[in-house]
C-alpha cells in the first residue's frame, strides 16, 4: 500500500511568552516520514531550547536507524539540566509511518495520540517499558487509508483548567470532539485548526500552557502539477507540455505566456474571464485538459505570501476564509495546502524581459525566486516537492 500523509500542526503561545516550549520536527527518508512532538519542561525560552534539542535528536536519530533505547540514552546524557530543577525534562511523542503503511508510535509523558478509525476512536495496543527511569510507551501498527493520527502536548487536555472547566478538557473529551469533526473528512489544517481554537476558547484567549497540536492524515497520494514560464527553447514547448499533461494528478498552468504554449500544443483555445473578483489578482482563464489557468507573477507571489503565513501558525478562520477566495491565488493555495502531497513543478527558464531587475542574474528574476519560495514552503508542510526545469 502506497500512504501519503497530509500534514499539519500549530501552537499556542503560554500568555505571556514570545517563544512556545513546545516543538515539531517532520524527518523524511526514502522510505518513511518521522514526527516528533516534543514539550519542554516550564515555558518560555528554556522549554523551547530543551524541546527543540529534543526534536533534533529523536529526528536525526530514528532517521539514521537508531534504536529508541539508544535515543532516549542519549537525549538523558545530553539535555542541560535546568539549574533550579537540577533536572533535564523533556516529553515527547513519535510517530514514524513508513511508504508501506506499518508504523511506529513511541510516547514519553504526554497526552496519548487520538487515532481516529473509521469513524471511531480506536485503541491503540501500547507496549510499555522503562529506559534510563523513563516510562516509554511504543507501539507497532498498521496505517490504513483515512487513519487520522493526532499528536498533542498537555496545553490541549489541560485548556480550560480553573475557568470553564475545573479540571481541563480532559483527554476522552479531546478525543470525542476530535472524532465528530473528522465525520466531516475534514483536511489535516483544518482539522487542525479547529482543535486550536477550542483550546484557545477554553483558555479564554490566554493560554496557560503551550499547547500544539499536530494532525497527520493518511491518505493515497496526491499529485498536484504546475508549469510556468516558457522554456529557454521554442522547441522545447512540446516537450514541457508532453511531461507536464502525462503527470497523474491536477493540472496548473500559471502565466499568459505558459497559457498560450499550451493552448498551442493542445490545439483548444484560452476562455479568459474579465471577473476581478480581487483588484490585486488578475481574472482566471479556462482551458480544456487544465483545470485552472491563471496569471503569473502577481498570483504567484500572493500564493507564495499564503503559503508562508500558513507555515506560521496562522490557522484562524480569516486565513481560510481568505483561502477560500475565488481568486487564482487563493485556488493555488488552497490545492497546494488540503489537495496535495506531491507537487512537480515544470518551469521554463527563458528571459521574461518584464520580470528582470536591472543588473541582477536571471537567477534571481522575480519567477525563479517564486518558484524556489513556493517550494520550499511546501517542503516544510511535510509534502514532496519536485522541480524540472526547461
């Protein structure tokens, strides 16, 4: 079985502090992704040290073959131990899940993962043992399609403690809630998302510990392609094109230039619309075989923008209503964000005289830089991103 993973996760500042003690760190190798949450002891500035050391280790660790005895050894040897304390804390959860659809949970003191199973919050067959004094639970399972796995740091079963709830959410009704929105086949930063905001709710918007959470849904693969810019030679036109319309999945073509190669080579004609439905956007076009058609730079670049915002945590219901817009950026976005795992981008490298800073190397003309922000961007959602150039 061939899994995918659509992925996401946000945090929750403690009121009061500029960094969050919590962390999460997405590893890929050939054969298997690795999720690591981890949440240091206290809040601010210290936990986010010992979390982010935490994540780092486990990651680099597990992706190299290591043991899980072997990386908590080491993570027991190598944290700083808090000079108040006089102790080096740091819980965390794993979640490696292969191509192939096993996967490895491994959890130390924080909330169990919420796997939600065909509608039903499924129990999960946890082993349980002791490494270098620490309780470690673990567990080897198979992912089947639509598995939703969801990761949390103790901020989430502690929101509301002391106010609207005397003794916090609790984790049965963390679960509960999360297995009624999942009804909704809701995508991973939507999901996401609504978890943070009832935390936040039950906090009262003051956050008494961090708190994040991370969502990975198991999905088949889902391909999303995009050409843009016309490639160095004319008589490369029907090759990019030949590549760009075999590849499975959805079809973007982004700019006049690269829109009319294609009506060309597919011999169909461009249907422009003349609907701003955003001043700073221009219109959509249709052609048939593509699903959408856009202009270039411009929607490029406010599709960049969503996508680094999106990467910051901001999961509010502005950004997906915006996200939801009927514009060419926001509809990018949207697809790169909840309908994409792996994205091939065809980019053709000729001279755009109109996109070109005096003196600068083509390199860093305005298209290229959005081609490379884009991808790495979607690179830190977690999704593979593959770039052929023309």
């Amino acid at each position: 079985m061939n899994v995918s993973l659509d992925v996401s996760w946000k945090s929750l500042n403690k009121h009061g502090e500029e960094l969050c003690g919590d962390t999460v760190s997405i590893l890929k190798n050939e054969d298997s992704d690795i999720f690591v949450l981890s949440d240091g002891m206290g809040s601010g500035v210290k936990a986010n040290i010992l979390s982010t050391l935490t994540a780092k280790i486990l990651g680099t660790m597990l992706k190299d073959g290591s043991s899980i005895q072997d990386c908590v050894e080491t993570i027991a040897k190598t944290l700083p131990v808090c000079t108040v304390r006089h102790v080096a804390y740091s819980t965390f959860t794993i979640l490696q899940i292969y191509k192939n659809g096993d996967a490895y949970l491994v959890e130390y003191d924080n909330p169990g993962c919420v796997l939600i199973r065909d509608g039903c919050v499924a129990d999960i067959p946890y082993s349980v043992r002791e490494i270098e004094g620490k309780k470690i639970r673990d567990c080897r399972l198979t992912v089947t399609i639509d598995d939703y796995f969801v990761l949390m740091s103790d901020g989430v079963i502690h929101a509301g403690v002391g106010n609207m709830m005397s003794f916090g959410w609790g984790w049965s009704r963390v679960s509960e809630y999360i297995r009624k929105a999942c009804l909704s086949r809701l995508s991973a930063p939507r999901l996401t998302s609504m978890i943070c905001k009832a935390c936040n709710d039950l906090y009262m918007d003051s956050p008494g510990d961090d708190t994040t959470v991370a969502v990975i849904h198991a999905v088949r693969p889902k391909y999303v392609n995009i050409f843009t810019g016309p490639p160095t030679s004319y008589d490369d036109d029907a090759l990019i094109m030949r590549d760009f319309m075999t590849s499975p999945g959805k079809k973007i073509v982004s700019g006049g230039t690269s829109a009319n190669i294609a009506a060309r080579i597919l011999k169909k004609k461009i249907l422009a619309s003349i609907k701003y439905n955003d001043p700073e956007i221009p219109p959509i076009a249709t052609l048939e075989g593509v699903d959408l058609v856009t202009e270039g730079v411009l929607t490029l670049n406010r599709c960049a923008s969503m996508l680094e915002q999106y990467n910051k945590g901001d999961l509010t219901e502005k950004f997906f209503d915006s996200l939801d817009a009927d514009n060419g950026a926001a509809m990018i976005a949207k697809i790169l964000i909840e309908e994409c795992t792996i994205l091939h981008m065809f980019v053709g490298q000729a001279m755009n005289a109109a996109h070109q800073n005096v003196g600068l190397p083509f390199d860093l003309s305005i298209r290229m830089r959005l081609v490379d922000k884009i991808r790495m961007e979607c690179e830190k959602m977690g999704k593979t991103v593959i770039v052929k150039y023309y």
